[in-house]
C-alpha cells in the first residue's frame, strides 16, 4: 500500500459517513510565530493537504459522486487495502470483469472494466504516436475475441467493423524475419477486405444494389452540393424514365440521336461546340468494353466531318466527292443526324450496376444541359469528379446482395486506397451499416460497434480539400450515430493522435476514455474542454505519461486511474 501522497486517497470521516477524497498537491506553510532563539516542541512547518472529493462507501461499496461534505476537525485516514481495492473495483454486479492492465502507481492492483460497461459504449483512444494508443485497442478486442469469440451467441449477435486507414490491423504473412501476426484474432472469427485503388488485385466491398444505386451513396462518393448537385443526383436515381428505355436499345438510340441533332441545331453562342461529340464519348466510357464499333467508328466520323462556323455559330457536315456541304439549318438536318446515330447496333443492356448509374446520370446531364434546364458551371465540376472516382469506386465496390460481415469482426484496410477514397469509403461503409441497422433492427437486438484507427482522418473539423457543405454533411452523419446510436445497438470506438482535430460534439460524446501521452498544447487543450470526467492531477499528467501508460477515464471507472495495459503472451498483439 502507498502511503500519503499526490494523487493518492484518504479517508474522511464525518460520524458514520466515509468520503472518498483524492490527494491533488500538498501546501507547506511555516509557523510565523517560530524564532531561532525561542524554541517550541513542534515543527515550526505546517502541512497540509489539498483534496477534491470522488465519492464515499455506503453498504460496502464505493460510489462515485459527492452527496455531503466534510466538516471541520473531521479525522483523515489513510485507506486500508480492501478499501484501496473497493475503490479500484469498476465492474458492476451483473456485468463480466476484462482485466486490461493494472495500476501505474500500484502494479499488484489489477484493473479490469465491465464488459458491457466498455464494449456497449463510446470510446476514445488518444495519444501521440508512439504512445501505445494501437496497443491499447487491439488489447481492448483481443482480450474481447479471446474469451468470446467462440460462442455462437456472441457470433450471432455482434458485429464489429475495423476501418483501418494504414494496415496495421491486418494479417502480415511471412517477411524478412518470417514474421506472422493475426491481430485481434485469427482467420476463425475476422474478415478482411484489404483494398487498393492501385490495380485491380485488392478486395471488393459488397453492397447490395439497393445501397449502390441509393443517392446518398452517389452524394456521398462526388461530394455533391446540397442546393444543386444533390437534387440532380436524387432526382435521376428516383426517376424511372431511363430504365424504361434501356431495355430497348432502338428507342434508347433515338433518344441520344435527338440529343445530339438538337445540340449541333443550336445556334448559341455560349454552347460547347464540342458538346455533342464530348457527349458521345461520355456515352462511350460509361459502356467501356461492351461498347460497339459502330459508336466508336461514328465519333471519329463526327470528329473529321462535323465542323462549326464561329461567325454565324452554325454547325455544318463537310462536303464528301458524292455529296454537299450539309448546314445545321437545312430543313433535314435533325433527320440527318439522327439517322447517323440510330445506324449504330449496340446493346445496352450488359452495363453493370455502378457504370448503370454513371450512365444514367450523364444521359440526364447532357439532356438538361442541352435543353437549357441545367448550368453547365453548377454541374460540371460534379460531373469531372465522377469521371475521376468511378474508376476507383469500381475497384473497391461490388454489387452483392452477400453479407458485407460474415464473421463478428470485419476489417477494411485502407493503407492502398488513394486519399480521395480514403474520405469516402469509412463514410459510406458506417452510413450504409447505420441505416441498415436502424432498418433492420430498431429495438437494438444485436449490435453493431464501428472502430475507426486514425479517426482524425474522417472526424477533422477542418480540411482545405473539401467544401464546407461536404464536411457539414460528413460530421453530422457521425454525429447522429454517437447521439442516436446507443438506442438502435449501434456504437462508436475512434482511435486518433489529434483530438484537437476532431469534432468537439463527437469529442465530448463519448463514454469511455483511454488517455495516452499528450503533448500538444491544442490536443491537451480539447481534451481539457471535452472530457468531465477527468480531475486536475490526472489532466495535467497526460504529456509525461510513459509508453504503454494511459489515463481510464469515463462511466466505467468509478475514478480517474493511470494504467499501464497488460501485455499478452499470444502472438496477435
């Protein structure tokens, strides 16, 4: 047992009450009335002790929180070790204890939280790299998987999803050393999608074709406005108008064919005149290998004989040895372009599911814009970020209506992901298991924890790559989940060495904290603002805590406790 000391107990009693009061620092004051000439029996110092009250024992056990204060000349002691253990008991009568670690100060006093306590609840891992904040969440699910993950009803009943932004939490095979690791837990209960924008080798996400033609989804990956961009998208996906006429590829022909006649009739000056042959060529990559010679061998035809009169803003189709120069105001122009178009033989109905809705949406496109209803400034840039990004999203998405977790614990690893992905798949992936479990299960039956390394990546505040509107859109969607996801079984479990940069809403939600080492004056700062559980000797040891080392703080500890986590003997962490 320690003695008396600074961030240590006593106790106080006032007549049957024992309140629980935590050492914060200790004055020392001289006795004024002291001489080197006259000479008392006493110290000439005085000592005392400035303590802040944690709670008091009633009934055997420790409860946290003040429900009296002590009066003066009320006696202090130092705790006796049942009491010191009583204090440092956080496991609540029906839940199962999960030893972590034990007490930095005290190493023979084991810590061990609730299950529940922890695992059904909003945690935060915080600490600079190299502080032993990784350690502590693949402790936290190792400890978790190792004694759980073999029963049927936890398999059944809980699902787990890792987005792990640099790989750490997948299994490494082989190397140098000939080195293998299965972190958190073996092949037996995890699944790991490891992605990559780079080539085609990586994993696929399954999704159901509900979820990929949702427009959420669409906003979500092209960072749509909310005034314009993302009503275009809804109203495209919602209407039915080109799944009725891809079926039919004659009439879907005729359609593009009165496009493209329209557009080249046009005498606006302000109008692309490479609009019609741009569009084709939209037409062409959304049908990528599926598409006809006869389409391509038409733009090359359009390229060398479809030319444009500046002066009179008039298109016109060159003069062959048979025939004449033909001009886009003759009386038979739009027959005679649609006549190009509907020769073509091609077959619409082999695009898949995301080439399906990049079609759709640049049919729309083109036929708003060409009609006058759309500004090409407001749906332009939307339409280049699709150009660029379904490329990608194809290599990391599937449409399957197979489960997304077949086991409890799902890891996607997003260290071969470019950066534009990176934003957007952790928001796609939580968003589309958030809803589904708010559809499919809205008593919170079983539950869902999403685990989020390196949270500051998606969580920040501030990010010059994105519009306000997008970032808006993003924190409020992980917003709701840590306001509203407790009732429908869904929890949050963020591991980040910028708390500064994470949403002080999402900060200051949650539940549990493990505090590692500190140094950042803005991410002690925010930390100070966000947590209330956490006392000023705690608070002010966060940037001197040691490798491995961390502050427990929350609902599931009855104080403030500097741990070290435990190490393990098992090879997976």
């Amino acid at each position: 047992m320690r003695n008396v000391a600074v961030a240590s107990y006593v106790k106080i009693v006032k007549g049957f009450a024992e309140l629980i009061a935590k050492v914060d620092g200790e004055v020392v004051e001289e006795d004024r009335g002291a001489s080197s000439g006259y000479r008392r029996g006493v110290d000439p110092l005085s000592r005392q002790l400035d303590v802040s009250l944690v709670g008091y024992i009633e009934g055997g056990r420790f409860e946290r929180g003040v429900r009296e204060m002590p009066l003066l000349d009320n006696e202090c002691f130092i705790l006796t070790e049942h009491e010191f253990r009583m204090i440092h008991t956080f496991v609540s009568a029906g839940d199962e204890p999960l030893e972590i670690g034990a007490l930095a100060m005290e190493p023979t006093q084991p810590v061990s939280v609730g299950v529940n306590a922890i695992f059904a609840s909003h945690v935060g891992i915080f600490g600079n790299t190299g502080s032993g904040k990784s350690y502590t969440l693949a402790k936290l699910y190792h400890e978790l998987f190792k004694r759980y993950g073999a029963i049927e009803t936890f398999r059944r009943r809980s699902q787990f999803v890792l987005i792990d932004f640099n790989g750490e939490y997948v299994n490494c095979v082989g190397g140098s050393e000939e080195y293998a690791t299965a972190v958190i837990a073996g092949d037996d209960v995890k699944q790991v999608y490891d992605l990559s924008t780079h080539d085609d080798g990586g994993d696929r996400l399954p999704l159901p074709k509900s979820a990929v033609h949702d427009p959420v989804f669409w906003t979500v990956l092209l960072d749509a406005t909310e005034k314009t961009q993302a009503p275009f998208i809804s109203r495209v996906l919602k209407s039915e108008y080109w799944d009725r006429l891809l079926p039919d590829a004659q009439a879907l022909l005729d359609v593009i064919g009165d496009l493209v006649a329209r557009a080249t009739k046009s005498n606006d000056g302000a109008l692309d005149r490479q609009l019609p042959v741009n569009f084709l060529e939209e037409v062409v990559s959304c049908l990528g290998d599926h598409a006809s010679p006869d389409l391509t061998a038409l733009i090359e035809e359009m390229r060398a004989s479809l030319g444009y009169f500046s002066q009179s803003h008039n298109f016109y189709w060159e003069a062959t040895p048979t025939t004449q120069r033909k001009w886009a105001t003759d009386a038979d122009w739009a027959d005679f372009i649609k006549a190009k178009v509907t020769a073509v033989q091609q077959d619409f109905s082999a695009v898949d599911d995301v080439d399906l809705v990049r079609f759709k949406l640049v049919l729309q496109y083109y036929r708003d814009v060409i009609s006058g209803f759309a500004n090409r400034e407001h749906l332009g840039p939307m339409m280049k970020r699709m150009d660029e990004r379904v490329p990608s999203i194809k290599r990391l998405v599937k449409v399957s209506e197979d489960a997304f977790t077949e086991g409890p614990l799902t890891v996607v690893s997003l260290r071969n992901v470019n950066l534009a992905m990176r934003k957007v798949i952790p928001m796609i992936v939580c968003k589309h298991l958030y809803d589904a479990k708010k559809r499919t299960d809205p008593r919170g039956q079983r539950y869902l924890n999403l685990i989020i390394d390196e949270a500051h990546n998606i969580l920040s505040t501030e990010s010059a790559r994105e519009s306000e509107a997008w970032r808006d859109y993003r924190l409020e969607t992980f917003e709701e989940i840590i306001k509203e996801g407790r009732k429908f079984g869904v929890f949050l479990t963020l591991a980040s060495q910028r708390p500064h940069d994470i949403s002080e809403t999402i900060v200051s939600q949650l539940h549990n904290y493990f505090l590692h080492r500190l140094v950042n004056n803005l991410d002690v700062h925010a930390i100070e603002k966000a947590v209330a559980y956490l006392d000023r000797v705690s608070f002010e040891s966060l940037p001197i805590l040691p490798t491995g080392t961390c502050v427990l703080s929350g609902v599931s500890a009855q104080v403030p406790v500097v741990v070290r986590i435990g190490g393990s003997s098992d090879s997976r962490v």
